[in-house]
C-alpha cells in the first residue's frame, strides 16, 4: 500500500461506475491518503451503484447527480462543492461515451450527430469541468487528470470515434497546463492500457485486445485498475509537483513496443 497523508484536501472525481471502474480505485487511493471527496454521478441508476459504494468509505463523500451535457447540473455540481467543501484541490476526469453502433463498422460510417456526441461528452466536458473548477482552486492551486487511452495516437480497431475523442482530450490537457500553469494548476492525463471494466466491455474485440496486450508488452502482462489509481495519486500528489502537460502511460510499455 503506498502511504501520503492528503488529510484537509478535497478532490471531486467524474466517472465512477461500478467497484471495477478506474474511476473507483482513484477514489479509494485518495479516500486512504484522507481526502474529503465529492462523487457526481449520471442518473438514478448509476446513483444506487455509487451510494452504494461510498457506504466504503471512512469518510461521506458528497454525492450529486450530474450529466456533463446539462449545463445547469455542471455548475450545480460545484456550486455544491463551494458551499460544502469552500475550496477545491483535485479533479479526476473519468467520462468517456460513444454510441455502440459508431464503435461498429467503418469509421467513415460514423454519424454527425454520433461524432459530436462523443466530442462533447469524452472531451469537451473537461473544459466544461474546469471553467467551475478553477476559480474553486485559485488560492492555493490543484492537479488535474484526465483518463485517455493509446488511440488517441495509434490506430485500434473498434476503437472508431472514441480514438478521436481521446485526441482531442489529449490537445485540452495541454492547452489547459499551458493556461493554467501560472496559478499552480496542473493538468495531466493517464494513459491506461486495456483493464476489464464496463466501459472497456462495449469494444469488439476487447478480449483479443487485452491478450495481445499481455503477450506483447513488456511487462508480459495486463495491468490492474490498482495500478492506475496509484498512479492516478501520484499525479493528484504533491509528490508531482513538477509534472504537467503530460500523459502517462500506464500499460505494462505496450506502447513503446514495436508491432510488427
């Protein structure tokens, strides 16, 4: 278990699905390291499942319903967060969606109104997210991180849109680092290999892509969502204090290996 005391500092993280979520171990490293949470979540459903799990934690977390694509529930989210928590340390962008049929087929095939839907909701949202997030950190500045995945920069079948998504994701952790710098906020991005969570679960093929991932890699083996989430406090740390702009890879070095 890695050991830091964070104890006094607040962290709201986005994505939180289910136990096997990377979302979810993010939560569980900063919860053991004693940061105060709060825990949006999308819809009733979603709701039950994370209520559910933070019944886990030493510590209530705040929960509050929030779908990125309403305006009025982002803002409501922080507002939140303002009255209840008065500052903001740490955020974590876990949100990631396409439609299954434009994850299908051909990527020439994707829909307008499919492509922009998952623009909006993978990437744009993390402007969305930090355009309330930083005046809550503007005293004492924050980390930032953003979950991306290699296709942003390779070619994965099935992957389609979302490949794009994760790129343009990518561009907006830099750009925000880049703008955000002179207040002490940085912005990073993980880059996880293949893990078995739900989202992970709607890419044909998902289980040839994680053999081929554990045969090749140097490591020889597939991650864990346990090593992303420490990773995911390393980042949120003090012990990053001078990283930003950058995304770490975090895939057993899949991705410096050399596919023939």
């Amino acid at each position: 278990m890695i050991s830091i005391d964070l104890a006094g500092q607040n962290a709201v993280v986005f994505g939180v699905a289910n136990k096997n979520s990377i979302a979810w171990s993010i939560v569980q490293k900063l919860s053991e390291a004693g940061v105060r949470l709060a825990l949006p979540y999308l819809g009733e459903k979603l709701g039950d499942r994370v209520r559910k799990l933070a019944q886990e934690l030493p510590q209530e977390p705040i929960l509050v319903e929030c779908d990125v694509t309403k305006e009025e529930q982002v803002e409501a989210v922080f507002e939140r967060i303002a009255q209840e928590m008065g500052s903001l340390d740490m955020l974590v962008h876990s949100i990631a969606f396409a439609n299954r049929s434009d994850l299908e087929g051909h990527f020439k095939d994707t829909s307008r109104d499919g492509y922009l839907l998952a623009m909006e909701i993978s990437a744009f949202s993390l402007l969305r997210l930090m355009h309330y997030a930083e005046p809550l950190m503007s005293e004492n500045g924050g980390s930032v991180i953003a979950l991306t995945y290699m296709a942003s920069q390779r070619t994965v079948g099935n992957y389609n849109v979302m490949g794009s998504a994760k790129a343009a994701l990518e561009h907006a952790v830099r750009q925000l680092a880049f703008e955000l710098g002179p207040k002490n906020i940085r912005v990073n991005a993980i880059s996880a290999g293949p893990v078995n969570t739900l989202s992970a679960r709607g890419i044909g093929g998902f289980k040839t892509m994680l053999e081929a991932n554990a045969e090749r890699a140097c490591l020889k083996r597939n991650i864990t969502v346990d090593e992303v989430g420490n990773a995911g406090l390393f980042l949120l740390s003090p012990m990053s204090s001078g990283i930003t702009a950058e995304t770490l890879y975090v895939d057993a070095g899949f991705n410096t290996v050399q596919l023939s």
